[in-house]
C-alpha cells in the first residue's frame, strides 16, 4: 500500500489572511483540503498521515522519511494577490522536487494536468523545479505544492 504525507501550511492566524476575506486564514483553508484529501486518498487504498498542525518543515520531512512516505504533499495556496489589485493570483501552480522529466515530475506534470481540468481560467504557471526546500527529501518520490487565489479556485 502506497503511503501519502500530507503537509497543509502550518502557519496559523494572522498569517495568510486571503486578500478581501479578512476572517479566512490560509492555515484553517489548507487544513481543510488535506482533511478532505486524506479522506478521499483512504477511500481510495492509500495509507495517510497528516502533518501536525505546527510542526515546521524539517520536523514534517523528518517524519514523512521516518515513515517511508511513498510522496509527501504539501498542500498550500496564495492567500493573496500578486499585484494589490484582488484577483492577480490565478492558476495552480505545482513545484516539482525533481529532474525534468524524473518520477517526481512526472507525477506533478499530472497533477497539474488534473488541476488544470477543473480550473476556470486560462494560465500558464505550470511545472516548475524548485531546489530550494525539503533538505533530505531524497528518499520520497514526490513533493507537490499547489498555489492559487481562493476566490479563483
């Protein structure tokens, strides 16, 4: 059985209040998609774990590794716009934590081709390698990270 961590952001209120939606916060909408994805990747055979809601980065790669995660998932969105102007933050956009063209890209080119499925607007951010995070994470396969303005989603 393939194993899923799922890493929701872990930083709670005040951080990423959504751009015109004062009260909503991006920790408790992040927390929630990994609630629901958790349940849906169960529903589908897949064994779970879900971060602790503050365990920082290194702590949740720590344990996704000691737990021989098969993927880690961050789950994330951009709780405000690019630009002042609400609305400028559009489209997913998944990191990929891999070779162009590797398993892990792979797996984030299709995640991002289901994204795009259902998203109602034309973008092009894409797959893109990112370098910069998850010191370690070479025994995971997959690490995915999915931007996007709430009210856009």
């Amino acid at each position: 059985m393939k194993k899923i961590y799922l890493s929701p952001e872990r930083r709670p209120a005040p951080h990423g209040p959504y751009f015109g939606y004062p009260t909503l916060f991006e920790h408790d909408v992040t927390t929630a998609i990994a609630q629901k994805t958790a349940a849906a990747l169960t529903r589908c055979g897949f064994s779970v774990k879900m971060a602790p809601p503050v365990a920082t980065v290194r702590v949740r790669v720590a344990e996704a590794i000691s737990w021989q995660a098969d993927y880690y998932l961050p789950i994330h969105t951009n709780a405000s716009s690019a630009t002042p102007r609400e609305g400028s933050a559009r489209g997913p956009e998944v990191l990929a934590y891999g070779q162009p063209g590797g398993i892990s890209w792979r797996a984030c080119q299709m995640t991002y081709e289901e994204l795009m499925a259902i998203y109602p607007a034309a973008t092009t951010r894409g797959v893109r390698q990112n370098t910069t995070f998850y010191i370690g994470m070479q025994g995971l396969h997959s690490a995915v990270k999915t931007f996007g303005e709430l009210s856009q989603i």
